[in-house]
C-alpha cells in the first residue's frame, strides 16, 4: 500500500470515528456554519465537538504549518482529506475569512511574527475576520478608493468609509485597504491590520432584495492603528504603500472563495426539483437540469486541476478569474432551476413549510454572485486578455 492509499485509510477511519453524525448532513441555515471569534456560540454539542477535535488535529487549516495551526499535510494528503470529507459529506469544521483570504496571504507576505500570532488565532477559531476593500465609488475599480490613513509616527489615523463589508458587525478584525499617499495610485496604498472594537469603529447593516444581508458600512472615524503589535507584528502586511500587492495576491484567492460558494452543487437544484415535482420533470426542464449537471461536473473538474497546478507552482495567475466566473454563473442557474421546479410555491416567501421563504430569498441573493468580487463583466475582460491574449478594446 503506498503512503497517499494508508493516508486515504487512517483518514477513513479517523473521520467516521470523530465526525458526528450530525455534521454529516447538508447545512440548513445561518447557525449550522461555525465561524468562531471572540463572541462566537456553538449551535449545539455536535458542531462543538467536530470543531474542537479538527482543531486540536490542525483540520481546520490541514495544509498550513504545524507551527501555525495546521496538519501540515501535503497538497496530495489534503486533496485526500476533501474527498474523504465530501464522501460522508462531512461539513467544514470551521467558515473562515481569515483562512479563505488573509491566510494565504499572511503565510506569503507576512513576518514570522504575524504568522505566529494571527495564523494560529485563525486556525483554532479564537479571531473572525472581514475584508474592508470596497467602497462607495471605488468597487471595480478599487485603487479610486479615498479610505486616507495620516501617518502620526507610531500610528495612522484612518478616516474613511468601507461598504459591502461581510459580517463586519460580527468581526473582531478587519484587514484593510488604507490610502497612506495621495500622489501615487497604485503605490500608495497600504494593507492594515486592526481591531473592529477600536474607537472609531462603526458599522450598519445593508439590507438586500431577498430581506436580509451579512453585507454591512463599515465607518472609521480618527481609528487610530498602530504600526506595530509587537515584536516583529507589525500593524500592516508587506510594505508600507505597497498593499496593492498583497490586495491582488488575495483578491484571488477571494475569487476562488466565492467560485466555490455552490458553482459545483450538482444535487441541490436536482433534488429540489424531484422532490417538488413527485418525479416528473418537464421534459425541457429535464434538459436542462442534465445540461447543469454536466456543467457542474467540468467545473468541478477544473477546479481540482488548477487546484493541483497552484500546489506545484504552475497556475496561471488569472485561473481565479476563471473559477470566479464559471462558479458563480453556475450558481445563479441552479437556483433559476430551482425556481422554475417549484412553480408558483417556489414563490412563497414567509411559511414554515419553506424555511421562511428561504428558496426564494436565496435565489434573490444569488443575483449578487456576479458582481462581488468582480463582476463577470470584469472576468471575461481580464480572462480575454491575459488567457485568450486578444487585444483590448
């Protein structure tokens, strides 16, 4: 038996001995995703125990460093762990910014001392994260934005304005794109780090078409943050006026955050709809419906292959673009197929037979996967130019 056939074994039996048969079923609501943080409270004893036994095992983050919370598995061993994973359909033991996004770029640009500090907090769920890059104006086009941090020697005073911030009203931390030049577009910009609970600090939720939103207006008012946490932790990541760099290295791996957020689901849409329909499908609807399956399919195959291309260091840097497109169109039409299974119920937007409208309400929220992150608008531009190379406009 080789060393990747005994890992898939210990792996097998490890997770059937240590998953609760309760975090094997599909997530229902807001309450079954653990996101950790200071304030954060267990939905029940099976969430709590599946989180603190991957934890203890570095299963939250099972690729990164011992020495920052990890398993410190290899690409292939991790690859394993996933499949095994989505075999008993074991759900994630922790939902993470931090590991999604400020994670690949701490381990990246970061000092040892912020490796230390923040990776470790992240993987054992004791920090929860938001992103603070959009603003209003400054969407798409991102280095427009106005956030201004004047430099006070040991600290930056920031003033400014983030919008669509996720859960910044449930977030310890934000890792921020501030303006500290004025003169320079792109290398005038640095990418901070400091706690949402600081004076100044403000934030109000933004209430979306389907009723309700984790989108937030983060405020700052003369936030003071400093430039260093210690030794060797400093308040930014990378350099001073260079945060654009570390902002594009993440912004990719956002992209394939939000890719991934139900592009790949073959059985949602599929099942709905054969529940919903007692078993007869339209037969239009049922081409469709195969049509998505296959879809699904090769996007899950893509991205496994660019997965394991990143691991050997021969991605192409605009794969993410690729993923975030692809992913997200995916998933707005396997909620369309959804909708159209269930007719005129599909509709309904208050009972408890539908979860409170929760079909509904979720189909609406979908219309933003292409415009966050990137709108697709923006994808196919970037994917034309640097994949297809043909020349611009």
């Amino acid at each position: 038996m080789s060393d990747l056939e005994s890992f898939r074994a210990e792996t097998r039996v490890w997770l059937e001995a240590n998953c609760p048969p309760e975090m094997r079923k599909p997530v229902r609501d807001e309450a079954d995703v653990y996101w950790g943080g200071r304030n954060a409270t267990f939905k029940n004893d099976a969430q709590k125990a599946w989180f603190e036994v991957c934890r203890d095992k570095g299963y939250t983050v099972p690729e990164w460093p011992k020495e920052y919370g990890g398993a410190g598995l290899s690409p292939a061993e991790g690859k394993v762990l996933r499949q095994e994973m989505a075999r008993i359909g074991a759900r994630p033991p922790l939902s993470s910014f931090g590991i999604w996004m400020l994670g690949p770029a701490l381990l990246h640009f970061g000092t040892e001392g912020q490796k230390k500090r923040f990776l470790n907090e992240i993987a054992a769920g004791e920090i929860r994260w938001c992103q603070g890059y959009s603003e209003p104006g400054s969407g798409s086009d991102l280095v427009s934005m106005q956030t201004f941090g004047e430099d006070k020697g040991d600290h930056w005073v920031v003033n400014g304005q983030k919008i669509w911030t996720s859960y910044a009203d449930e977030a310890d931390w934000i890792f921020c794109l501030v303006r500290t030049d004025k003169q320079n577009k792109y290398q005038g910009i640095t990418f901070m780090l400091f706690d949402m609970a600081g004076d100044g600090v403000s934030t109000k939720p933004i209430k979306l078409i389907s009723g309700n939103s984790p989108f937030c207006e983060t405020f700052f008012d003369d936030v003071e943050v400093p430039k260093s946490y210690g030794e060797d932790c400093p308040g930014y990541v990378g350099e001073i006026n260079r945060g654009w760099d570390v902002a594009k290295y993440l912004l990719g791996h956002e992209r394939e955050m939000i890719s991934g957020a139900g592009g790949g689901d073959r059985t949602a849409a599929i099942g709905a709809a054969l529940k919903r329909n007692a078993g007869e499908i339209d037969p239009v609807l049922r081409a469709e419906l195969a049509q998505f399956d296959v879809d699904a399919l090769a996007y899950s195959a893509m991205g496994e292959k660019f997965l394991d291309e990143l691991k050997v260091g021969k991605a192409h840097p605009a794969q993410p673009n690729m993923m975030k497109y692809a992913g997200t169109e995916l998933n707005k039409r396997r909620h369309e197929l959804m909708m159209a299974a269930g007719g005129s119920r599909a509709l309904e937007w208050e009972s408890e037979e539908t979860g409170g409208g929760k079909g509904a309400r979720n189909w609406l929220r979908t219309k933003a996967n292409s415009i966050e992150g990137g709108t697709s608008e923006v994808m196919l531009n970037v994917i034309s130019k640097r994949i297809l190379d043909l020349p611009g406009a």
